[in-house]
C-alpha cells in the first residue's frame, strides 16, 4: 500500500485515541503545532486531519478546532446459516421498500441509497454537459461503439491502473449502469437452475437480478467486521458445485466492511481450485473513508476469472446511468449478452463522464464528496446512539452510503415499521437483504443526504417512541 507523509503524526494520534489517553471530547493539537513538531507542510497535516476524519475518530469545529469523536461503536454479531443451504431464489416483492415513493418531501426517506439533491455536483455535471453539447453537437445523437466509447475505456482503464487493477481494452465493456453489468456476468458464466454463492446480507437489487436469472443461492455470511466469511465460501465449493460468486469486497452494501487483502487473495485461490466465476462489484470503492484507495479481487487475478464492474452513478449522480464491466475470459459472451440489451449506452454520459475523469474534476470531487459522507455517518451515528433504544448494535462504516442497524431482540420490527410510516420516515427492512429471515431485526439507514432539521426530528421522534 502507498504510504502518506501524514501518517507520522495520524497513526500517533489514533494509538493514542485508542488507549485512552485522548478521550472523547478532547481537543487535538492545532495545524500549526503539528507543523512545527513534524516538520510538515499545512497541506499535509490538514490532509492528515481529514484523514482521520473520514476514518471516524476525529470530527472539526468550525473556527475551533480537532476533537476526539463521541462515537458509540458497538460489534454487530455474524449471522448466518452455520452450514451451506442451496436456497430458490424467492421472496415477497420489496421493489416499493427500497425505492424512493415519489410524493414530494412529506416523506422523510433513509431507504434509497443515492446521493441527494443538495450534494450532488450539479453545477460541474450540467457546465460539463453543456460543454460536451456545444463540442460535439449532432454527433451525439448517433450509435456508439457497442462496447463503450474508446476513449473513455481508456480512462477507465488508467484510473484502475492507480489502484493497481490492469484492465484490458479488449475485455471492458461500458453499460448502462452497475446492475445491466451485474445482469450480463451471471447471464455469461451461469444458466437457469445454476447454483451460485451470494455474500449475506446483499443488497435488493443485486437479489431481484438472481431471481429474475432463476438461479438457486447459497448465502455466505458477512462479518460486520471482518467482511464475506471465505472460509464459509471454501466450504460450500467443497459440498456444491457452484459456478459463480457475488462479492462486494470494498465497502460492502449494507455492513460497509472492507475485506483485507489477505482474505481477497485467499478467496481467489479457491476460485480458481473450483473454477468459480467471480463477479466483484466495486461501485463503492472509491468511497472508502481511509486514506488509500482499497485493492479489488482482480488486481491478483491472472486467470480471467474475475469478473469486476462499477459505476459512476453512485459518486456523480443517480441519473448519470453509466457504469463499465471488465469481463475477462468471458468476453465473447458478455458482448453477445450486452448487445442483445442495447447497442450502445448514451453518449452524452459517456462524453461528460470522459471530460470529467480525463483532467482533475472528478478526483476532486470524490475527496469532498468522501469527507461529507464521513460526516453525515458520524452524524447519523450519534444520532441513532442519542435517541434509540439501549441495545442498538450499529456497524460502524468504512465508506459509502449506509449503516447497518440491528434493533434489540425486545423491539417488534412490524411495530417499529408502522410507527415509520406514521412519522413520515422511511428505512430499509433487514428483510430485503436476504432471501431467508436472517436479518429481521435489523434496517439500513442512507445518510447521503443533508440532515435537515425536519430529518432530525423525524429520527428523534421516531426513537423516543421506542425508549
């Protein structure tokens, strides 16, 4: 991993946190005495201090100062089934649960995982636009390449490269979207009645592709601290043939845990002893709050095995439908299935989408983006923590969107449901992350949004009903 001038003083500064001797509320040394003690440049230390921001144990005070966090951080046990169980792909529908309902702000919704209104780049997403518009003009309105834009594939490519993922040209196709990617892996390596893994929980959407494939699952659990369970995933290709695994190894959607290293080399190696596909979503990783970007599954990939995809919809905005697919060796029937589902994704995304990543725009909108997420999840966090019921469990977030909440045994979630409704607020059911009913008791909340007073309140009300 790549090492950070700022870590001299940051990796101090979160031992201390840890054992004690900067406790919760304290105030940290100012810029300028880190300055002076390190011999560092402002920049750097400022970027330390964000550092630690976005890792969760340092918040700032507007003309104050850095403080040590008042977080409430509490393990979420493992749930899951203790032997692999091959399961249909069939539950209640819960498109209406984990989409926005559509009328107006009366509603204060937590349940979709998009960024809102007052955070999105929308000046540089539109003044880019309107560039690529004036530039390009009539040619917009024509086919592109099937399989994306060579230009943008190839910033695609250098962009993956930095983070040690080396993408061929030949093997990246551009989609409309993380899920059509999704959709065109498990159609290329699997086929009805297949058996596939699936990390557990696992996001709706992700499901809703499975079970419209018609394939059978097993479900392989996911630590709240550690991630997807790889020793779980060895002993289900030992007992069952399956062709495929779903993981999402960086910041994963709900838990938001980031899998070592170790454990993503070491779920490769049985990959490729049962020549399982592996089909790595890595949308959220260039959320991850730490200071370096996390390695994928394909950077120790040589075999082709590894299937890799994201998007830009979850860091730019939900309606930029763009997402690429690196599809290894199963090239020749990712394109056949990518063709069948449209020729060509829309060439204003693709343009505006190269114009940004090609200069500076784009990174710099990542780290600010980065930096208010990490916020809004300290936030949530001591939020839930001030105003819930004792014995929440929360999973505390690497990156992305979301917490993962687990609600004490004594809390009936059907209760705790129409109460939502009767607020006015909405979360995810536990319920949709799952083809079983393991998760039940717990909700995911989506913080990428701004916490408005009436947002607040709303939680607040919601809590003290249940205190």
């Amino acid at each position: 991993m790549r090492s950070y001038k700022f870590e001299v003083f940051t990796s101090e500064i979160k031992k201390n946190i840890k054992n004690g001797i900067f406790k919760p509320g304290d105030k940290l040394p100012s810029v300028r005495e880190i300055k002076d003690k390190y011999q560092l440049s402002s920049s750097t230390v400022q970027m330390g201090y964000e550092y630690l921001i976005l890792s969760g144990f340092v918040k700032s005070v507007p003309k104050s100062g850095y403080y040590v966090c008042n977080t409430l951080s509490k393990t979420i046990d493992v749930v899951g089934e203790q032997r692999p169980v091959v399961r249909d792909a069939i539950f209640s529908n819960h498109l209406a649960l984990t989409t926005s309902l559509g009328i107006g702000r009366r509603i204060s919704e937590f349940n979709v995982a998009a960024p809102g209104d007052l955070i999105i780049p929308q000046k540089l997403l539109l003044r880019t636009m309107q560039q690529v518009i004036r530039e390009q003009g009539a040619g917009l309105l024509r086919y592109y390449p099937t399989s994306g834009l060579p230009k943008l594939k190839d910033q695609i490519i250098k962009r993956a490269a930095s983070y040690q993922t080396m993408i061929s040209q030949d093997e990246l196709l551009i989609t409309d979207g993380a899920l059509q990617a999704l959709y065109i892996s498990l159609a290329a390596t699997c086929k009805l009645g297949d058996v596939i893994a699936l990390e557990s929980p696992c996001v709706f959407s992700v499901l809703e592709v499975i079970r419209v494939l018609g394939l059978k699952v097993i479900e392989i659990p996911v630590d709240p601290v550690v991630g997807f369970d790889v020793d779980f995933f060895k002993k289900a290709c030992e007992v069952k043939k399956i062709k495929a695994v779903v993981v999402t190894p960086n910041c994963h959607n709900p838990t938001r845990t980031v899998l070592s290293d170790a454990q993503k080399m070491l779920l490769l190696q049985i990959a490729q002893l049962h020549d399982v596909a592996v089909i790595e979503n890595d949308i959220y990783g260039d959320l991850c709050f730490s200071s370096h970007r996390p390695n994928t599954i394909n950077c120790y990939d040589e075999s082709g095995l590894v299937m890799t995809y994201s998007s830009f919809a979850k860091t730019l905005a939900p309606g930029i439908r763009l997402g690429w697919l690196n599809s290894g060796k199963f090239i020749a029937r990712a394109e056949q299935i990518k063709f069948a589902l449209g020729s060509s994704v829309s060439p204003i995304y693709q343009e505006t989408v190269n114009r940004l990543i090609e200069g500076s725009s784009y990174d710099r909108h990542v780290r600010s983006f980065r930096l208010q997420l990490a916020k809004n999840a300290q936030f949530a966090i001591n939020l839930l923590s001030a105003h819930f019921p004792k014995g929440i469990a929360i999973a505390t977030p690497s990156g992305g969107y979301n917490l993962w909440v687990r609600m004490p045994k004594h809390i009936d979630m059907k209760l705790f449901y129409e109460q939502c409704e009767r607020i006015c607020v909405r979360f995810t059911p536990g319920s949709t992350f799952s083809f079983s009913s393991a998760f039940d008791q717990y909700f995911r909340l989506v913080f990428a949004d701004t916490f408005t007073p009436k947002r607040v309140e709303a939680i607040r009300q919601l809590g003290k009903h249940f205190s």
